[in-house]
C-alpha cells in the first residue's frame, strides 16, 4: 500500500473503531441519548444522580483511552434526567496524561456514532479575569487553543467532517443564552467568558498568565478545547462551562494545588448540577 493509501486507511481506521465503541455501548442500554455531558474534574457527581443508569468502565468499551487522572471516575453513565436520555463521560481523557490528540476526541467521535447531536462539556479552570473568583461558574463563549496539538491533524476522515471546519460559533450561541437565562432563574451569578486551554500538566507561571490576559483569555485550563474541535468536526453543538477553582497563577499571592481545584469543584457541586439539570431539559426542546 502506498504511504497516502495507508494515511487514508488510518483516518478511515479511527471512524470504524468509533462506530465499534459506539455499536457496544448500544447494545448495553436500549436509551438513545441525544445529549451527551463530558464531566470534569470534581464535577462528575452528576452522573450518581441518572435514573435507569447504565455504567460502563472505559476499560470495557473497545478501543476507549482509559482516563488516570484523579477526581475522575473512568466511566460512561448512560441514563435519564428528569426523563431525558443522557449520556455522560464521568471523568474526561486529557493530553497530558499522554493521550494522543486523536485519543482525546475518541469519546467524541463515539458520541457522534451514537446519535448524539449536542455536547455539554464541563471543566475546572483558573480565573484569570478577576471577577472570576473560586466557585464562580462561566459559560465558555469562545477559547483559545494553546495545546500545540489539534485533534485533526493528519489525514481527514471525510466521514466524520471536512477538512476544515468552521469555528466561528463554537460554543453554540442558542445554547449559551439559554444556560445564561437558567442562571438568571435560579439566582446563579453566571459569568461568560474565553477558555485559554494549555497542555499542562504543570500550572501556568505568572508570566503566563498576563500574556494570557492580554490575548484576551478570562479563564485557563487544560483540555476542552479539543473536544470542541472534534465536536464541531463531526457537526455536533456545543456548550461549555467552566467551574473556576482557583485564581489563576500570580492573580493572588499563593501557589495552587490540585487538592484546591478539587474541593472548590466540591463546593459548587450542587449549584453546578442544578444549573445542568435546567439546561438539559432546554437543549433537549432545542434539538
Ligand atoms: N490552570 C490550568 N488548569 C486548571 C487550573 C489552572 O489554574 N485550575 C483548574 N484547572
């Protein structure tokens, strides 16, 4: 086989094997979710709450990254919210774990092979706007990709999307106003706002940080970004938001630490699964 035919054959390889994961994970569940979450880190109590849940490790589902990182479960939960079918990756596959970019989006791209039409994409993040305090949660309007890595590159798979797909109105712009209306109904202090997404797994210096500011970054973190591009690859709509669990590095005088994201994204948990479980029902009106 020629080195072309065997690049096109890899891009081809990825679609059959989203369609195999996609195909097993059906078969565990007679539900059809049209809405899927990716819950990040600390925010994955959510998925406890599905009713008529079925759970399947990531280690069981053919071809699927396993995530490693800690406040992650490592498992789809596929079940209804206030009887709407749901998916939901409980704990999300990030690049600095060492995943490949194509590895990161293959949930995604599952996702897509199942029906899915609309993602909801959650993250910790540092705020580095300064109204973006701990415990604040933000809808992502737009982000910069700082990954050094896109998920598409290297040959197409023209089954999954173009070549070149738009990204002007990544984080669906319907869906944004509807989250910022839920937030307004149920006394949250919404924000919005532009995710920086860096590839980590160390923190940003301070440095950093004002250069991000100034490129026009409110929040940062470490995956999203990707998804996005995947998602909007394969014509899925896409909400994002951000849960800030800390300033980021040089907005206040302290280090951070992974044990502050994790107990901020604790003490939001309820606010932030009340907000999820009033805009489900308006994506799901929305379809
Ligand atoms: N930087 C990058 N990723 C993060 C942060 C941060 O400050 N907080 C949570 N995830």
């Amino acid at each position: 086989m020629s080195a072309a035919a065997k690049s096109f054959s890899n891009a081809n390889a990825q679609f059959t094997r989203a369609e195999a994961a996609a195909r097993f994970i059906l078969k565990k569940t007679r539900l059809r979710p049209k809405i899927a979450l990716v819950l990040g880190s600390g925010l994955g109590a959510f998925a406890d709450e599905f009713v008529s849940a079925t759970r399947i490790p990531y280690a069981k589902i053919p071809h699927f990254p396993r995530s490693t990182a800690i406040g992650h479960a490592g498992q789809l939960v596929i079940g209804k919210v206030d009887g709407i079918e749901v998916a939901a990756m409980q704990g999300r596959i990030h690049l600095y774990e060492g995943y490949s970019p194509q590895e990161v989006v293959f949930p995604i791209r599952v996702f897509s092979r199942m029906g899915v039409k609309s993602v909801i994409l959650t993250n910790a993040a540092g705020g580095i706007k300064k109204e973006l305090t701990q415990g604040r949660l933000v809808v992502i309007s737009d982000h910069i990709n700082l990954q050094g890595a896109n998920p598409l590159r290297g040959p197409n798979s023209d089954k999954f999307g173009p070549r070149f797909p738009d990204m002007t109105n990544a984080y669906d712009k319907k869906y944004r106003e509807l989250t910022l209306a839920a937030g307004v109904r149920l006394g949250i202090d919404l924000a919005e706002g532009v995710y920086a997404a860096l590839a980590g797994p160390s923190y940003e210096t301070p440095a950093e940080i004002r250069y991000l500011r100034s490129i026009g970054a409110d929040l940062v973190g470490m995956s999203t970004a990707p998804e996005v591009i995947a998602a909007r690859h394969s014509g899925l709509r896409t909400l994002g938001i951000s849960c800030v669990t800390n300033a980021a590095a040089g907005v206040l005088d302290q280090p951070l630490n992974h044990k502050e994201v994790l107990e901020t994204a604790e003490r939001v948990k309820s606010q932030f699964i009340g907000l999820l479980r009033a805009v489900i029902p308006l994506i799901a009106a929305a379809l």
